[in-house]
C-alpha cells in the first residue's frame, strides 16, 4: 500500500446547501480515501482526508468543481501529518 498522506482542504463559494459534503463523502468512498467533511461556520466546507497521494490528489480535483449546484470559488490545501485516526469518510457537524 502507498504511504498514508493526510490533507486538509477548505472550499469557498457557494458550497453549503449544494449537497457538497454528501457528494464529497460519495467521492472519497468511490476512490477510498477516509476522514470528514463538514461546513464552516464562516460558509465553507472543511474536509480533512487521509489516504494515498493519489487518491487526495484526486479528491482534491474534485473538490475544484464539486456538485452540479455548486460555485467553488477557491479550495485550500494543506497538506498535514497524518493519523490514521479514521476508518471510513463520514460527514461532520
């Protein structure tokens, strides 16, 4: 298995509301990434995600267009050490 990597992204623009979180979760699921994602008080969607540089680079471009409904404005990434704290991606609150 390729070396875990863990990152964290924050998406701007119009992405609550816009089932981007559910979606983001189905994304990360198809290509087994693990880890949240849940929406910022300040209205963006925070994702922590740990998984092969592969799959978050892939997670990542995805998050760049997100759902159908929604406006990405930006997305920030941050890559971080990761924990190996989850076992599947969940949607937070």
């Amino acid at each position: 298995m390729s070396e875990l990597k863990r990152v964290k992204i924050v998406v701007s623009g119009v992405v609550q509301g816009v089932f981007f979180r559910s979606t983001a979760a189905e994304r990360a699921n198809i290509i087994g990434a693990v880890g949240w994602a849940k929406n910022m008080p300040d209205g963006t969607v925070e994702i922590a995600a740990e998984g092969s540089g592969k799959q978050l680079d892939e997670l990542i471009e995805w998050c760049r267009r997100g759902p159908p409904l929604a406006r990405v404005l930006s997305v920030d990434v941050k890559w971080e050490k990761p924990t190996g704290e989850f076992d599947a991606f969940n949607i937070a609150h």
